[in-house]
C-alpha cells in the first residue's frame, strides 16, 4: 500500500547546529536505508514559508502499523510531525506499483506537481454522457502517460476524490495539459508545485 506523508519539522529554540547537523546526516542516511527496503519511494519539498521545515513524502507499508514503524525510525521524528493519506490503485495509474527508479526522469529539465482531483458531476447530465466523457478522460491519460507528463494517479477517499503526480516546462504548462483533460469543466484541481529533495529516492539512486 502506499501513502503521501506531510512531514513538519519544528527545531527547538536553543539547539546547537552541530546537533541540527547530526540528526540530519543520519535522516539522510536512514532515508537512503528505506528506500533500499522499498519503502521510501520518492521525496520533495513543496512551496515553503521563510523558515519552515516541511517535506512531502511517497511511501509504501503493508499497512498503518508498519507505516508508523518506518516513519518512527527516522532521526528527525523526534522534531517532527507526520501527516499521512492512504493513496489506493487508480485505474488509469501509468506505474500500477511503486514506480521504479528513473521513471520520473523522462522530461528533463521539468518541474514535478501533485495535484488533487475533486470531480462533480453537474446534476442532470446524462449517464451516457458521463460515460463517454470518462472513456475519453482514461485515452487522453494514457496519452499523458506516453508523452511522459503523467507519472502516477492514485485515488483517495471520497467520492471523485484522486491525486495526480505530473511533470511538465512550468505552471502554465501544466495549467494547459489540465485543461485539455475531458473532464476538467467538472473539477477542481488545487495543484502544488513541489522541488527536488536531497534525499529523494530518484536522485540518490537507492
């Protein structure tokens, strides 16, 4: 199974660099040990405030427990809080598994985003015409797939409710690729534009 972890580092006032430093070495040495294990599968920093201490993170667990017992093993837990969303198999998911190293490699020079899909379907349309328009929406994903824009699509709780992880030149770029989705005059999609993470599991090689 895998899952998005939010995680908030909050340093206590007063601490030494040097322990700052410690804690961090070992993070990164402990993050190279998971993935080697397949459980860290990608890591990046969203957008941050002036001093804020946040990362987002691609797991995989056989379930809670052991995804409590992997995030409980990294140095930096002891300043830090972990926010998780269980991430189930989509359909139209590219990967269908735990993408493999180099798989997000295929655009160079290109930004990653996630983006969170809410789809609502106008009352009234027809069931035929949401149809056709889902048929349509799964061939112009698998386009996205081909051209190396859509990387993974997973869904989440809640009906119409799934997370996308995309590449594409910039903002507009990908504001244009969402547009020419079929079902895009039906959702909401709040997009985060995310940077690469030292650790991250595509850079590191593990």
């Amino acid at each position: 199974m895998e899952y998005l972890v939010t995680m908030t580092t909050h340093v206590p006032d007063g601490t030494p660099e040097g322990d700052i430093q410690d804690i961090r070495t070992r993070e990164a040495a402990r993050s190279r040990e998971l993935a080697a294990q397949g459980h860290l599968l990608r890591l990046w920093r969203p957008p941050l405030a002036p001093g804020e201490w946040r990362s987002l993170g691609l797991f995989a667990a056989d379930d809670d427990g052991q995804l409590e017992e992997v995030l409980a093993s990294m140095p930096l837990r002891v300043w830090r809080t972990d926010e998780s969303t269980p991430l189930a198999p989509h359909p139209h998911d590219p990967v269908g598994g735990p993408a493999p190293a180099g798989q997000s490699a295929q655009l160079p020079g290109s930004t990653e985003f996630l983006t969170t899909f809410v789809i609502t379907v106008p009352a009234g349309t027809p069931a035929e015409e949401v149809s056709v328009t889902e048929a349509r929406e799964a061939d112009r994903a698998r386009e996205l797939a081909e051209q190396g824009n859509l990387e993974r699509l997973w869904r989440l709780a809640g009906e119409g409710y799934s997370l996308g992880l995309w590449r594409a030149a910039d903002a507009d770029d990908m504001q244009e690729i969402l547009e020419s989705l079929p079902l895009y005059d039906w959702m909401s999609v709040p997009t985060t534009p995310l940077t690469p993470h030292p650790s991250d599991p595509l850079l590191t090689g593990a």
